[in-house]
C-alpha cells in the first residue's frame, strides 16, 4: 500500500476536474492548489495507517459530476465549506465561517478519495462547527477519527504558539496511530497560502515516551496539537510543565474505556474540570461503545464535562454492528483449539487476520507456566504454512517490541496478528479480512471492539468474518453477546473437532 500511494494521489489527481494552481483566488475559486509533490513524499510514509481507497473503485470525477447533477447529499468538501444549510442541527450558535485551513483538510481528503462523509461524518460535523459540544457514538470502523480533526483543523491557529487541541486514548498504540493520522492531515497546510510559512505541529504524549526530551519541547515551543495517554499527560499537568489555557478543543478517544479504567479515571475527570474548564473549550467524546448514554450525558452535564447544550450524535442505534460482519462459532474441545483454528485459516484463507487471546492471569504467571499467547505463536510458527507473517503483540511485551510488532504488520505484506484486548481499541487495520476470538471476550462490549477491528473501509460491500472457536459450556455467554449486541452467530462444524 505504502509503496502506491504516490502513484494514486497522481492517478486521481488527473481525472480530476481541477484548475491551474492560482493561490490568490484560492478562496473566489474553491479550486485547490495541490502541492502534489510534497503530498505525495508526505503520503508514501505515512500512508499505511490511512486507507488511500484506489482510484478505479473511487472513480472521482466522475462521483463528483453524477451527485451535482442528482440533486445530491452533500459531499465532504461541502460540508466543511458550508456547515450545510438545513442539517439536522436547528439550534445553530453564531456559527464561525469555515477557516481556510478546514476547507484545506478537506480539499486534501477529496484529493485521496475521501469525497463521500461517512453517516457520522454528515450528522457531526454540522453540529461540531456549530460549536457544540458533543457526544461521537458510532459503529466502529465509521470514520470518528476524521470527524474530530476535521473540527480541530477548524479551530487550531499553527501562528500560535500553545496546546490547542488535545486528544486523550488509552493505549500508546492507539496514540501512535493517531499521531500520524493528524500529522498526515497537517499537510493540508501546503495548500493554505495563508499558512506558508506555519506548520501545524502535533506532539505524541505516550506512555513509554521520553518524558525528558517531550519537557523541553513543550517548553521551548508549545505544539498545536497534542495526543495523550492520561499517564504521561497528568505528569506532566501536575509539574506544571505546560498548561491548557489556550485549550480549543478536547477530545477523549474511547471515553467509556477511560471512564472504566480505575486506574485512569481519576486524572482524567481532573483534566476535564480542573485543568482546563468547558466553558473555555469544544469538548469531543467518541466511542463506538456508551453504555446507558442516558446517564452519561447527564453526568457530562452535571460534572461540567461537557457544557449543558452537548449533543449526543448517536448513529445506527438499532444495530450497534457493523452489518458487513459475518460471525460463526465453531465448538470444540480445549486440546483440538488449535488444530480448528489452523483449519479455519487453512480454508478461510484470510488476507489478513487479527487472533484474539485472553489475558495470562496473574496466577497463571506466577506458577511459570508459559501464556497462551506464546503457546499459540509456537505452535503456529510450527505448523502454518501459508503466506501471513505470524506477529505478536500483547501488553508484557516492552514499548520497543509492541511498536516493531505494529510497524510489521503495517507493512502491507499480510498478517496473522495474536494478541490481547490491548489492539481492540481504535487500532484501524482495514487489511483484516478476518477476525479470530481463539479465547471469547469477557463483555459483549469487548467482543463489539474486537469485531470492529475487521469490516474498516466505510463504503466497501465487502463482508468480512469474525469466528469464535468456543467450548461447549461457552454457547451460552456468545449467546449473550449476540442478544446483547443484536447479531446472529452460525454454526460451523469441522472435523477436526475433539
Ligand atoms: N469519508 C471517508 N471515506 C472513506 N474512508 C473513510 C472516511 N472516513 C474515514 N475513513 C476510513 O475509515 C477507517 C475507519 O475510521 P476510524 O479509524 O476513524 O474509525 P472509528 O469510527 O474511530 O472506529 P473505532 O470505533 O473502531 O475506533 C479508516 O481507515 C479511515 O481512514
């Protein structure tokens, strides 16, 4: 993937219905000036994180001429440039106009084919450049990431020199790939002639991250945009190292999963009334994942996390799956678990699959007795003979390993990925084809997470399958999940089964 995208930005450049570059009347015109060189060098490394769709499937000019002359549904573009007359937002405030560096974002989504807003896209970004605050719920894999940047790229001054945005996830991983998502979006600034001189900077405050060398930067010259793991953030808010007084907008990636974690909860309601206040500020909170929303909204509103008029946009609300997911179940016994999942992968053949196991316990560690993980890479490495690296990703591997592991499977040559809960979050692969659950979920909730990992190119009618390989005694708790979660799971039968 990483390898094409050069060739696709030009692919689709040229069958767009462009103008020649004229800066100056940039804004008369509506027609962008690319700098398609400086794009497409930013692209080729970054790109194996963001889904470039190929040009033949996403015939551009052609989409875009078909929707204006059928009276159409406003496109990306359109939105960001018109905050869309008559959206489902009728209370709007004193709406700003759409900045230069907004209509950039989107121009340079459009460039690589992002031209059609996904359903949460098209519902929230009326109401985030309203200047709402407001609640992200929506399908995993439904493009909530872009929705906020494209918010944040809309507020954020790169002349500034002060935190402006900043996003708070769980994981490290999750931080990572966000980090890069923003910084692929800051290229937009090479098409604002407002901006030539000014980049938007974006600081990955990680868990695991040098702290020291972060200190000085933050000091020296404060960065626009921060991505944040509530660790590492909270340190350094304590010691003061830098403030969010000049804070525009917050958002909290997979809110519910910070506000379960005992050990993040307390610094992150810290973050959201002591060191910054909602009044100052856009607050932002995007899970695929509310439970009784109801009651969070309310607690948003009486903890002043949010201001009072925050909106909940709340998107496939009567199916919280993806429908392009197809679940199976095949019941075994525990000895032949890994002799079915090799025969699944043997027919399944998967272009790319993420197998999910539990956790070690601490029990279990303490004994010496090797993890599961472990046990299932040895015995894949010794008996898969198809063409997917075998990767390992689990939370006692070390940072370093953790990120070669991802990098790895970012490669674009084909994975199968073991590994824990700690990549069902956020983590956006949209090569996986299939989805193992070798070990079920504990929560209906996990077992959401994890599907959502496959099912990730928001217009593909493709279907992609999620299988759990259960004991017996289990079907009753994946029924649970699918009553839950409103899906159906089939029967597969195998013969290998023991
Ligand atoms: N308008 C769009 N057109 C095409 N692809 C898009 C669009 N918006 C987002 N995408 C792609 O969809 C994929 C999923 O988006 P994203 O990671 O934002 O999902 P999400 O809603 O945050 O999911 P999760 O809840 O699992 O974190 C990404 O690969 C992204 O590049």
């Amino acid at each position: 993937m990483a390898s094409n995208s050069a060739s696709q930005i030009l692919a689709i450049t040229k069958t767009a219905p462009y103008s020649k570059p004229r800066a100056s009347r940039f804004h008369q015109s509506r027609k962008p000036y690319l700098n398609l060189c400086c794009l497409s060098q930013k692209f080729s490394n970054d790109n194996a994180l963001f889904c470039l769709p190929n040009s033949k499937s996403f015939p551009l000019a052609k989409e875009l001429e078909e929707r204006n002359s059928n009276n159409h549904s406003p496109t990306l573009r359109e939105i960001c440039q018109d905050h869309v007359p008559g959206n489902v937002l009728r209370r709007q405030v004193s709406a700003p106009p759409p900045s230069p560096s907004t209509i950039c974002t989107s121009l340079l989504l459009e460039e690589v084919g992002y031209l059609v807003p996904t359903d949460v896209q098209r519902e929230a970004l009326p109401v985030l450049f309203s200047g709402n605050d407001c609640i992200l719920h929506a399908q995993t894999g439904s493009g909530k990431t872009l929705t906020y940047f494209l918010l944040i790229y809309s507020q954020i001054n790169p002349k500034k020199s002060a935190v402006q945005a900043l996003i708070v996830v769980p994981t490290r991983e999750l931080g990572m790939q966000i980090t890069k998502v923003a910084r692929m979006l800051a290229a937009a600034r090479h098409m604002d002639p407002e901006l030539e001189q000014k980049s938007y900077t974006v600081m990955a405050l990680l868990d695991g991250g040098m702290l020291r060398r972060h200190k000085s930067w933050l000091k020296a010259e404060p960065p626009a945009i921060v991505v944040a793991t509530i660790g590492s953030l909270s340190q350094l808010l304590e010691k003061q190292i830098f403030k969010l007084d000049s804070l525009r907008v917050l958002v909290v990636d997979e809110v519910d999963f910070l506000f379960k974690s005992s050990k993040q909860v307390s610094s992150l309601r810290k973050l959201l009334t002591s060191y910054s206040s909602c009044n100052n500020r856009q607050t932002v909170f995007a899970s695929a994942s509310i439970l009784q929303h109801r009651r969070f909204i309310h607690d948003c509103i009486q903890q002043k996390w949010t201001k009072g008029d925050v909106v909940h946009v709340h998107v496939n609300r009567i199916m919280p799956m993806p429908a392009c997911l197809y679940h199976r179940f095949v019941i075994c016994g525990r000895k032949a678990k890994h002799q079915v999942l090799l025969s699944l992968l043997q027919s399944d053949l998967p272009e790319s699959g993420i197998i999910f196991v539990g956790e070690q316990s601490e029990k279990s560690k303490k004994s010496g007795q090797a993890s599961s993980t472990t046990v299932l890479i040895d015995f894949l490495r010794a008996s898969y003979e198809g063409p997917l690296d075998i990767l390992l990703l689990e939370e006692d591997m070390n940072f370093n390993s953790r990120a070669a592991s991802l990098t790895d499977v970012r490669k674009g040559d084909g994975y199968l990925l073991v590994s824990t809960d700690i990549v069902a979050r956020g983590i956006d692969l949209p090569e996986t084809t299939h989805i193992y659950n070798f070990d079920l979920p504990k929560t209906a909730i996990d077992y959401l997470h994890r599907a959502g990992r496959t099912g990730r190119k928001p217009f593909s009618d493709k279907k992609y399958y999620v299988t759990n390989i259960i004991l017996s005694e289990e079907r009753f708790v994946l029924q649970r999940f699918e009553n839950e979660l409103m899906f159906h799971c089939e029967e597969l039968t195998m013969e290998t089964q023991g």
